[in-house]
C-alpha cells in the first residue's frame, strides 16, 4: 500500500494514473508490460491492477495489461510532490493588447493613428515599458504592423497627407465679417422702422453664414457639440453689442429717465467689438489650421509623448497669441472707422474665449467650453438681474456689488471679469488637453 499511496492512488476499476505516465497509447510497452518514460530518479515500474479491498490478491500481468489498455485514463495525471511542474510560456502582452484595441488597430491608417488612440485610454511611455518598448510610438508601430500582417483585409492605405488650404472655407470665413459690417452700415444710415428691419434682416444673415463658416474648415467638428454652446455664444456676443450700455442706463435708472421729447429708447450698442469678433474669424481659422497642420509634423517626427507635448505647447501658444494680436488690430479698425472707443479689454477676453472654445470642441474636448460657457453667461446675466432688481423697494443691497464695480473701472469690467476667468480656465485646459497626441489623430484632419 505504500507503494499504491506513492503513486497516487486507486481507481474504482483498478485503474491507476502515475506520475509521468504518458497520455499516448502508443507509449506502453506490451512485451515488458511497462511505459517506455518514468519519472525521473525512478526505475520504469509496472501498472498493476489491484483491488482497493485487497491488496494482496495482485492480478497477473496480462490482467492488468487488458484492464489498462481497454479503459484508458480519464483523469488529468496527479503529481507527486517531488515531480517538478513544467514552466509555461509566457503569454504575448502585445497580442493582448491587440485584442483589446482591436478596433483602433482595424481602422488605423498609420500607427501614429494607434499610438493617439492608445495614448488617449492612458497607455504611457512608461507604461510601454512592459511590453518591451521604449515609448507608446514603438508600441504602435509593432501594433500597426501585426495588425496589417495578420489581419484578413489589405493592408490600409498610406496615411493622408496634412489638409491644404482650400477656397471654400477661406471664402466662408470672411463671409461674416462681410455681412456684419453691411449691416453696422445700413443701421447707420437708417431710421425708425427700416432700421428695425435692416437689423432683424442683417442679425438672421451672419448667423446663418456664421454657422456655415463653422461647418467647414479648421473649425469644423465631428464630434457632436453640447446643445448649450450656441445659445450661450449668441448671448455672449448680444452682451458684447447691447450689455455695457444696458448695464450703464440700468445704474444711472434706466430709459424711463429720458429726457421729455426723446424717441430713441434703446440703449446705446457697441457696434466695434461685434465687428471686429466678426472680422477675426478668418484670423481664428488660419491660425487653427495651423495649429493642426505643424502638430500633426511634429507627431510624425516625435519619438514620445512627452516630446510630442514639449513641441506642440510653444505652438499651441503661438497660435493664441496670433489671433489677439490680429483682433486687437482689427479692434483699432473698426472703432476708427465707426467713430467709437476701443474696449480692448472686454474684446480681447471675449474673443480669447470664444476662440479656446471653439477649439477645444474641434479637437473632441465639449464639456469644458460649455461648462465655462455657462459659467460666464450666467455671471453676466446675474449682474444685470440684480442692477434692475436693486430698484425694487428695500432691494438696493442686491445692486451694491455691481454698482461699485462698474463706478470704479466702468461697465465693461463685468464682462472683462467674467470673460476672463473662463479665458483663463480654457486656457490652461487647452494645454493640457491639446497637446496630447490623441487630439490631433488623423481622424480630425480630413476636411
């Protein structure tokens, strides 16, 4: 019994599984009545076919030949504890993470389209590390390749060249600012009810070619926006036009103090930042398209992510810096032309957030801009409701704060503050966000 316990036990049928017994038929011996293999440090033993019950009472050789050969084992071997434990082959990690990516690798037209993707589910440089890389780029280009090696489909096409500058969107972009400055110059030479017509007319026209100046381009989008973003837009553009002076005639006690024999109850219109934030969306396209077209250079040059990052941040920059400098000179323009003060203040902070909001929501990032957006139109909306709530009976505390605001540093401080702040914000998110590799995949450059 010893010796039966040694190997492992008895089957109910006189069946007994060694260890190191082979699992092939063709692996037992009939003349020695022995498997031709044993395990190690162990001479070749025969496979008796005893009965639990009694030990003692061994059937002959041919016996236990024809009860092993006509029952073959059905149980996975048991190993006693001095037979060592084969070593398994370690499985492939980057096949894993193929099958993982499976699309991304799929639809991918060059591995700088996988390296985006698997960088934008938060594979790092560090992270490809294990799998045996140096960086997420090598990464890719192992992926890309087994991918076109071992997949059924052809092997893709050759990645798509950076997008050129075509005559319709560049046309498209200046249509508006065309329009906004035809309607300043019929409202300007118009009066009473066709003024009020020109206006309504001239409103429906740059926003119609607004929005497809928005549809195709370096500002166009794939992604779907959040339903908020143009209504929120239009406020703060309508603030910008009507805002300074309806919050000036809602201090000083509104347009029921006009003097006796005055018609024109309206409040007075900034018609200058309108048109020059018209005007700068030619700027705001060319400088994104350029944004795109020398990131998208850099991600086919770059070896990392952190590098890729270091050389898009100074463009990104660049960029931004351009576009104020350019409305700041539209911004000149305009008020010499149409005879009005210059606010660059709330201009340039406006137009900064208008245009980091646009786009970030080009490159996929829509919750940002709309949660800033929000944010700064409510703030605006806010310090108008309480100027003209503080002129309800033992209400004038609601007015305090804005009224000192704009006693100090005038009326367009509300929304130089307000658009500010959401400037800023948008701003150190687009550095975070827009010099990643993921938002400039090939994906957003066909237009």
């Amino acid at each position: 019994m010893s010796e039966l316990d040694d190997l492992g036990g008895v089957g109910d049928l006189g069946e007994l599984d060694r260890p190191g017994t082979p699992g092939s038929p063709g692996a037992w011996d009939a003349r020695s009545e022995e498997w031709l293999t044993s395990e190690p440090g162990r001479p070749a033993a025969r496979t008796p076919a005893v009965d639990e019950a009694s030990p003692a009472d061994k059937p002959a050789p041919a016996a236990a030949h024809r009860t092993t050969t006509a029952t073959p084992p059905r149980t996975t071997p048991r190993r006693s504890q001095g037979t060592p434990t084969p070593r398994r082959t370690a499985a492939d990690p980057v096949k894993a993470l193929m099958h993982r990516h499976r699309e991304l690798c799929e639809r991918a037209v060059d591995p700088l389209e996988i390296a985006a993707g698997l960088e934008a589910h938060g594979v790092t440089d560090r992270t490809a590390t294990r799998f045996r890389h140096r960086d997420v780029f090598s990464l890719a280009e192992e992926m890309y390749a087994r991918a076109s090696r071992d997949g059924d489909s052809p092997a893709p096409a050759a990645p798509p060249e950076p997008p050129r500058t075509r005559a319709d969107w560049a046309l498209l972009t200046l249509l508006p600012g065309a329009l906004s400055a035809a309607t300043l110059t019929g409202i300007h030479f118009t009066d009473g009810r066709p003024r009020l017509i020109t206006a309504a007319v001239g409103t429906l026209a740059v926003a119609l070619a607004l929005r497809a100046a928005l549809t195709r381009g370096p500002l166009s989008t794939t992604h779907p926006t959040h339903p908020r973003t143009r209504t929120l837009t239009c406020w703060l553009i309508a603030y910008a036009l009507l805002g300074d002076g309806l919050l000036r005639q809602a201090i000083t006690g509104g347009p029921d103090t006009l003097p006796t024999g005055t018609t024109d109850a309206t409040w007075p219109t900034a018609g200058a930042p309108a048109l020059a934030l018209a005007l700068s969306l030619a700027p705001a396209a060319w400088t994104a398209h350029l944004l795109t077209t020398r990131a998208r250079r850099k991600l086919t040059a770059s070896r990392g992510l952190e590098d890729f990052a270091a050389a898009v941040h100074p463009l990104l920059l660049g960029a931004f810096a351009l576009y104020l400098s350019t409305l700041a000179a539209l911004l000149a323009l305009t008020a010499t032309a149409l005879d009005e003060p210059a606010p660059y203040a709330q201009t340039m902070t406006l137009g900064a957030l208008l245009y980091l909001s646009r786009l970030l929501t080009t490159h996929g990032f829509t919750h940002a801009p709309a949660l800033v957006l929000t944010v700064t139109a409510t703030a605006q909306a806010t310090a108008l409701a309480t100027t003209f709530a503080s002129r309800l009976p033992g209400c004038d505390a609601l007015g305090t704060p804005v009224t000192t605001l704009v006693d100090t540093w005038g009326p367009g401080a509300v929304p130089t503050l307000a658009c500010g702040v959401g400037a800023a914000t948008l701003l150190l998110h687009a550095t975070r966000r827009l010099t990643r590799a993921s938002a400039h995949a090939t994906t957003d450059l066909q237009w």
